[in-house]
C-alpha cells in the first residue's frame, strides 16, 4: 500500500536533496563519534605517554571539529532549506 | 581610577533601562504588528536560545576549567550535538510543542500521558526544586561580582551582599511580572522578553569576546604564545575523566531539552519551525564562541592572579588587575546579562507552571462548580502567574541566604542539570513511543528524582548537613547497598557519574517496565498517538462528543480567560466556519476540542481539559465514544462489503446477460436457417406441382394415363405439402406452448399396441414389432394421443431406416424410481456417433436422405416429451438405432393399475 503511488526512482534533484537531508541526519552522529574520540587519548598518569596529550592539540581538536560541524550544518541548510521541515519523514524514507 | 560600586550601580540602573524600554518597544511593535522580520527573525530565536549560558558558563566555566581542565568544554558539547541533530528531537518536539499549545514542559509531558494533573504537579514541584538552586546560583553570581567592584573601594563602603542579592532579585520580578505577564495566551510570545534577551545575548558574547581578545592578544602577547603558556600551565595536559567526558556531555544534552527555560525559548516562543534548521548550525557557533577564550582566560588568570583568588571572577578580576575598568565594567555586564536573562526566562517558565497545574487547579476545586461561576478568570490566572514569579525569585533568595553564598558555580549547575533531566526519559519515551504510560511516567520520574535528591542534591550540602555521616558510611537506614555515593556497593565512581548513571539509568527503566506493564485510558491513547504520530499531518481526533455543552456557557468561560473581545473573535471564526450565522456556533466536538486548545494556551491542557469538562459535562472520551467510532468503522467495513457484493452481483447478471445475448443470437441463426430450410421445403413440392399442372395445361397431346400420373403426382405433392404444413403447425403451436394437452387415462400396453397397429398396418410391413411385457402394466395418465403420436414417429422412423433384411424392432418399458422409460431399439446399423448429437434438429434427415419426411418428426417428438414433463433421448451402446423415451412419475396413475392384462405376454403384432 505505502509504495503504490509513488515512483521508485527520483529525478536527479530530488534525489541530491535527499542524500542531503540523509546527511542532516547522520550530522550529529559524526559529531558525537569525533568528540568522543578523547576518550582514547592517554592519561598523563599513564605509562605510554610521560606528559600525556597537550592542552594546545587537545583546544585545537574539540575547535576544529566544532567549527567543521557548524560549518557543515550552514552547507547542509544552504542545499536543504527549500525544503521545510515539517515535511512528512515518511516520505522520504520509503522511496529511494 | 577605579569604578566605584555607586558608579557600577548606576550603570546597573542604565543597562536595565535599557533592556526595560527595548522590551518595551518591541511589545508595542508587536501590537502594531510592526517589526515583524525582526522580531520573529530566526536571528532572535537563536540568540534568545542563549539563556542557555547562564552566569554558570560566563563566570563558571572559567573556574572550571581552571579547576579541571577542558572538562567544561562538554556542558557546551551536548548542547552543540542535541542542535545539530535537530531533525531527530527538537523537529518533532517543537512541532508537538506547536500543535497542542504547550504552555511549559509540565505542560507537554501532562498533555501526552492523557492531560493528567498529577504528572504535571510532579513534574512542575521537580523543575522547581531543580532549578531553584540555579536562580540561587544567578543571584550568587550577580552579588560575587558586585562585591568585587566592592572590595576595591576598601571595607568603608558597607556593601551588603545580602541586600545587594535582595535588590537584584526584586529587579528581576518587576522585570518578569511586567514582560511576562503581559498576555495571557503563551502562544501570542513574549515579544519584550525574547527581544532583552536576545540582546543580553549580544552582550554577554561581546563581553566575553573582549575578555579574551585582551587577555590573548593584551596580557599573553599572541595566539602562539597563548597556546605555549596553555601547554606550559598546571592544566596544560589532557586529563579528563573518560566517565566524567561521557556522563556530562550526556547530561548536558539531556537538560538542554528538559530545561523548563529552554523549552520556553525553543519551543514556547518558536514562531516558525524553520528557524530551527538555522539555528541547528547558529547555535553551535554561539556555543563555540562563548567557550573558545575559556582555557585562556584561566590559564593567564592562573599565572597572573595571586594565589588563592576565586577562579570563577577571573573574568572580571582580570581586567580590573590591569586596570581596565571599561573593559571590566563590560565583563560585569556581560555577567549580569547572563544571570538576569536566565532569571526571566527560568522564572516565567516555572511560574507558568506553577499557576497552570497547581494554583488554577487548586483555585477551581476550591469553588465548585468554578468555571461557570461568573468572574474574570482571566484575572484570576494572570495573578496566579504574578504570585508564582514572586514566589520563585523568593525561593531562589531564600535559596541563596540558607546556603550562604558557597559552592563552586558549576557544581551547582551540574545538580541542576542533573534534577531536571530525569524528564527525558518520560519526554523521549513520551514523542516517540506510543506505549508509554502515566503510570510509567509517574514512577520513572519519581524514581529518578528520588535517587537525584540522594546521591545529588543532599550529597551536595556537605557531610552531616542533610545526610549524616553515618548515612554517608553505612548507608540509608544502615543498608550498605543504601549508600548515596556508592548506590548497590559500587565504589569508586566519581560522584556526578555515579548519580547520572543510577538516577537515570533506573529512571529508563522503571518507565520502561511500569509502561509495559500498564495500561493506558483512551485520552492517553489518543494523546499518545497524536504525539507520535505528529510529523504525520493526522487530523487531531476526536475528544469530545456532542454534548449537551451550551455554547453560551463556553463563551462565558471562554471570554473569562481568553477576555471577551478574543473569546467574541474565536467564537465567531468559528461559526463562520461551521456556515452558523450569529456568533455562537454549534458546540461541535471539532470546535470544543478547538476551543480545549485555544484556552490551553492560556492555562495549560490539563486545566483547560478540566474547565471544559466542567461544561461538557462527560468526561473526555468515554468508552462509549470509542465504541461508536469501532462501530463506525464497521459499519464503513460493512457498506464496503455490500459495496463488494453488489458490484459481484452485476457482475453475474451481466454474465447472465451475455450469455442470454449469445443464446438469442444462436436462437436467431437458427430461425434464419430455419426459415431458408422451410423455404426449401416448401419449394420442392411446389416446383413439381407447378410444373406437373403447367404440362397438364399447356400440352394438348397427353394420353390419359399420363395425365392420370401427373395429376396424381400433383395430388401426392400436395399431400405432403399438406403433411409438412400439419407439420410445422404442430410443432410451433408445441414450440409456443399454446398447447393444450387432453389428459387420458389408459394402459401403457394399449398405447404401445396403438402405436404398432397404425405404424404396421399403414406400411409395407416388413418391420417385427416386439413388445417386452411389464409383469404388472401401468396406468398412464397423460397426454395419450400425444404420446401415441411419438411412438407412431418412433416405430416408422425404425421402419423407415432399419435397413436389414429382417428389420426388428424390440419396445421395452421399464419402471424406475423417478417414472417410467420406454426404449425403441432396432437391429439396423444405427446413427453414427456425430448424428447423434443433431437427430433432433428441425428438417434434419440422417445421411441428407430423402425420404418424404420434412425431418421435423424428432423435434416433433421432443416437443412433445417436453410437454407431457418427460423427455426423449439416444441411447448409446447399442448396435442398432436406439430411442429412449422418459415419462415423470407424475405421469403415472398407479392408484389406479390397469389389471385388465389384455395385451399377451408376447405379442407378435407383426403380420408379416
């Protein structure tokens, strides 16, 4: 029934705002998966590293990885904001 | 030169003025419906986003991250991930927020688990123990930094920070009692209040900015030299706690959703829910540019700042050390904005709540019968909501003067944070899982505060100030497992890990459990189903059912709390919508459930449900409505079957109907073949006539035997033109069944012997005719001429056809259960399987033979069988030809058995 009506492939475009609003959506995830990559640096305490990680590369990473963010999520509202979102997700999870 | 506290205060005075006549300006612009780009900019609705960093970040995170590092980086981590990953929470939640008029957080979580009043008292007394220790922490913050601009002018001066606290906190109850109580309708915004803190917000990243713009580029002499004095510094290595890096950032995201004044400002004051996306890259920026000069500002502090000076003022501190009393009077400001815009905004939220689930309630049950009373409710509600400001900002004071003053900010702030996110298992579970209960919501909340009070709050006092040592030892009651910093024997966890682990862990759990276990009422299905379901464009279903509700009652409550010009309004779009002249339209489920939401905008859904129940009078949804709706469906179902059965039923007929069609044309190619076999039959005869008299006419010279010949010839013709007429006139009067048949009664053997004596005696006689003899004969009681004449036609067609040498024919009656068969068999070569099929076709003759029958003599005898109720069929498997003919039982008159045996045994009728 869900799939009757709607075509199964999609014209260029529409298939671009998709992926796109596919990355909105995986967006946080990335985030989430490169903040907590500190957790595998090592502990000044511990044997592998004497003066563990420095303050310096430590800043410049959390930032960096922050600044890639917001700057992918304003690429991501440039390409998707014709779109509004209160768009059915339904429909764009069914049809790929 | 110094500022001077009078100086600061004046600026103070200044800077509210300020923020007093903006918040002004922008409520009359929103009167007048001017300015709207900018007041519904998604600019705004980012900044006002803001309050989310309170004095906690602006002075807190300094002294945190002096404390311990880049730790305090994840109070903004969460946040940042919770606005990016926009699309998965805070799009569904901000369109329920829209779309059932959420006035607060209590509102929302009561409004989906079927607008219970419990839930949202529970939830609104949570969110006020959980935040009033943070409007303490504002004011702390405020007072802190006064009392340092104080401490520069020497002891003389006679700053008293508790009156300073008093001050500041009658300040911002004016403040939220005059923006925030403005309007009634939470949905029409606080304009004046979004606009000030949206500029609170400028202010306080300014501020901060220019902090750490001249403490890297004035004080550390660069970026690079700020980074090697990082490295260089007692934090300068990586050394968070993996727990602590995990369960903060966790906890962060989880109370930036459940933070009674950030649902104000995400969702409450959300005009458009586009703005969102904007803000989920906006937002972060603010967040990373609020922390970005963090870490430096407390590693210069830490260098440049005596020892031992309170890391959470190094914001302030350093400039002043410097002497850089414009700059430092920025920094207080910039301070003061964050504590005052999180007052406001916490305030008018808590306050919401407190007035729309405890005092409206209270208020109502106290007058019976209340809402159809006359009075201004409306009064009532907005002063309700004014006492409810009051009482706040008094318990955050009061707050402030019981734990005098102390306490690192963050740890405050993580308590907090640590209180209000025990709703998210009940708001996640709430939006997304239709089997959540009230019953799970209210034991997973109960659960997760309870065990927040134990290991977090309580802990927090200090030893022996609310728990006692031997609790913090041995356990609650002396139960080991009871300890609330090792909950179940678990040591060794870091204190905060510990407390978000269990509380919210077990709070997931027990919500979990009790949901599954439980079974929801019909309002908190339908709820349940609206909430998630909400992306879905689903109408909003049925709450009310036609009732007895007077529209003129709904109008008196309604002008009460929404006052009586947009109560008029309301009502009258609404008639016009339902096509009702006048202005009270027909008190219609579908317009009392829009009127439930209208007024929950003002006072909330659990007592806008209620007042309207009052009215309505049924409850909600009673199990009859959701009866009647199953039984609408079924009938639906119903007439869709009969729908189905009809449209079966056509399809038959028309079936029948083709084939009807196909037989009539078959009918038709028959008549037509018929007629030009008829034609041919006729002609036949009437050409020898014709040409018999023309040479009788014409030729002179004719001996007398010809002409007797020919005149004979003629006479036969004529004859059997007569014959085929007689013929054909039989048959179609049979066909037609104008036929009247004169019943008889006589013996079978008599009408067998009838039969045989006319056949036999009128032809050549060569044919044997026997006669197998019932022992018993039977009485007939039909048609006999009839019958006599379809075994005339029998025997002399085996007269006829029989072409052996000694033809003979065996007539053999046999009587069955179901009537009497008589079989006509002759030892002649029989009819050729093809033939057998068409023998009793009109003018068929067997092998084109022609003899002086017309060939109509078998559907003579067919049409008569048929009369008489019988019938007449081939035999097969016989040598010779083989007739059967079938007489019904009712043909039969065998009360009456014919005993005369007067046919012989063995009768020999042939006299050949």
């Amino acid at each position: 029934m869900p799939m009757a009506d709607r075509p199964v492939f999609l014209e260029r475009r529409s298939y671009r705002l998709r992926r796109m609003m596919d990355a909105v959506r995986f967006l946080p995830f990335l985030g989430l998966a490169l903040w907590m990559v500190p957790l595998l640096w090592p502990l000044p305490a511990a044997e592998v590293a004497k003066n563990g990680i420095p303050m310096s590369t430590a800043l410049r990473y959390l930032f960096c990885v922050w600044l890639m963010l917001v700057i992918s999520g304003w690429l991501l509202w440039r390409k998707t904001r014709v779109q509004h979102p209160s768009e059915p997700a339904n429909a764009q999870d069914t049809v790929e | 030169m110094t500022v001077g506290i009078n100086q600061l205060v004046f600026v103070c005075l200044a800077y509210v003025v300020f923020l007093f006549v903006i918040a002004f300006l922008a409520e009359r612009a929103a009167m007048q419906g001017r300015f709207a780009a900018v007041l519904r900019s998604p600019l705004v609705y980012t900044l006002s986003l803001s309050i989310y960093c309170t004095a906690w970040t602006f002075y807190g995170a300094v002294g945190y991250a002096a404390r311990s590092g880049l730790e305090y980086v994840t109070i903004y981590l969460g946040p940042s991930l919770v606005m990016i990953g926009w699309w998965w929470i805070l799009r569904r939640l901000v369109s329920i927020g829209r779309n059932q008029r959420a006035t607060s957080i209590a509102d929302l979580i009561s409004s989906r688990y079927g607008k219970s009043n419990t839930l949202a008292i529970v939830v609104t007394l949570m969110a006020v123990i959980g935040v009033t220790p943070y409007i303490a922490l504002q004011l702390q913050s405020v007072v802190l930094s006064l009392a340092t601009f104080a401490a520069l002018e020497g002891e003389g001066h006679g700053f008293n920070p508790t009156q300073a606290a008093f001050w500041v906190a009658t300040g911002l109850a004016l403040f939220t009692v005059l923006f925030g109580t403005r309007n009634l309708n939470v949905n029409e915004r606080h304009h004046g209040i979004v606009i000030a803190i949206a500029a609170e917000a400028v202010v306080k990243l300014v501020a901060l900015l220019a902090v750490g713009a001249f403490v890297v580029w004035g004080l550390a002499g660069g970026l690079s030299e700020t980074l090697a004095r990082i490295d260089a510094s007692k934090i300068g290595a990586w050394e968070v706690q993996s727990s602590r890096w995990v369960a903060l950032t966790v906890l962060s995201a989880a109370a930036f959703l459940c933070l009674p004044r950030m649902f104000q400002v995400m969702v409450v004051e959300n005009d458009d829910e586009r703005y969102l996306q904007i803000a989920s890259w906006a937002f972060p920026t603010y967040l990373m540019l609020m922390s970005l000069f963090v870490v430096p500002i407390a590693v210069v502090g830490l260098d440049l700042l005596p020892e031992g000076s309170n890391p959470d003022l190094f914001v302030l501190n350093l400039p002043l050390s410097q002497n850089q009393n414009g700059l430092a009077t920025l920094s207080f400001l910039g301070g003061f904005s964050s504590a005052t815009s999180m007052v406001i905004v916490a305030t008018l939220a808590l306050s919401t709540m407190v007035s729309n689930h405890i005092v409206m309630p209270v208020w109502l049950t106290l007058r019976q019968g209340g809402a159809t009373q006359s009075g201004d409710v409306r009064g009532v509600v907005i002063r309700a909501r004014r006492l409810s400001i009051l009482l706040i900002i008094a318990l955050g004071f009061l707050y402030y003067r019981a734990s005098g003053g102390s306490g690192a900010l963050a740890a405050i702030g993580t308590i907090s944070f640590g209180g209000v996110a025990q709703f998210l298992p009940a708001l996640l579970g709430g939006i997304f899982w239709r089997g959540a209960t009230r019953n799970g919501a209210l034991c997973g909340l109960g659960l997760g505060f309870a065990i927040w009070l134990f290991t977090m709050l309580l802990p927090s006092f200090g030893v022996d100030a609310s728990l006692s040592r031997e609790t913090f030892e041995h356990g609650l009651f002396g139960l080991n497992w009871l300890r609330p910093q090792a909950l179940f024997g678990i040591e060794g966890l870091d204190p905060t890990v510990h407390a978000v682990v269990w509380s919210l862990s077990l709070n997931l759990m027990m919500f979990t459990l009790v949901s599954l276990l439980t079974f929801p009422d019909p309002i908190e299905r339908l709820q349940g189903a609206q909430f998630v379901n909400v992306l879905d464009h689903s109408g909003p279903s049925r709450f009310w059912t036609a009732s007895v509700a007077g529209s003129e009652d709904l109008m008196i409550m309604s002008q009460r709390i929404l006052g009586a010009s947009e109560a008029q309004r309301f009502f009258r779009k609404q008639a016009k919508a339902q096509g009702v002249p006048g202005h009270l339209p027909e008190p219609t489920p579908d317009f009392i459930e829009a009127l439930e939401r209208e007024l929950a905008a003002s006072v909330g859904a659990a007592t806008a449900h209620a007042m309207v129940a009052q009215i309505v009078g049924s409850s909600a949804v009673s199990v009859q409505d959701l009866l009647a709706v199953a039984d609408e469906s079924a009938q639906m179902l119903e007439y869709s079957s009969q729908l189905e059965q009809k449209s079966q039923e056509l399809s038959e007929t028309a079936a029948q109907l083709r084939m009807a069609n196909e037989k009539l044309t078959q009918l038709s190619l028959q008549k037509d073949g018929f007629l030009s076999q008829i034609s041919h039959e006729l002609r036949t005869p009437m050409t020898s006539i014709r040409s018999f008299s023309e040479i009788l006419r014409d030729t002179s010279s004719l001996t007398e035997a010809d002409k007797t010949r020919y005149a004979s010839i003629i006479h036969s013709e004529t004859l059997r033109l007569t014959r085929l007429l007689d013929d054909l006139l039989d048959l179609s009067v049979l066909e037609n069944g104008q036929v009247s048949l004169y019943l008889g009664q006589d013996g079978l053997h008599n009408v067998i012997a009838r039969a045989v004596t006319t056949v036999v005696s009128g032809g050549e006689g060569r044919l044997k005719v026997h006669v197998v003899p019932n022992e018993k004969d039977v009485v007939l009681n039909t048609d006999l001429d009839r019958l006599v004449q379809v075994f005339i036609n029998l025997i002399s067609n085996s007269q006829k056809y029989c072409m052996t040498d000694v033809p003979e024919l065996t007539i053999s009656p046999k009587l069955t259960d179901t009537g009497l068969t008589v079989d006509f068999v002759d030892n002649g070569q029989g009819i050729a399987p093809d033939e057998q099929a068409v023998i009793f076709e009109k003018f068929y003759r067997i092998g084109g033979s022609q003899g002086d029958g017309a060939g109509l003599g078998l559907a003579i005898c067919q049409e008569i069988m048929e009369r008489l109720g019988g019938g007449i069929s081939y035999l097969k498997g016989h040598n010779g030809g083989a007739f059967r003919v079938f007489l019904p039982g009712t043909a039969l008159a065998f009360d009456t058995t014919y005993r005369e045996a007067r046919t012989p045994a063995r009768s020999d009728v042939s006299r050949s």
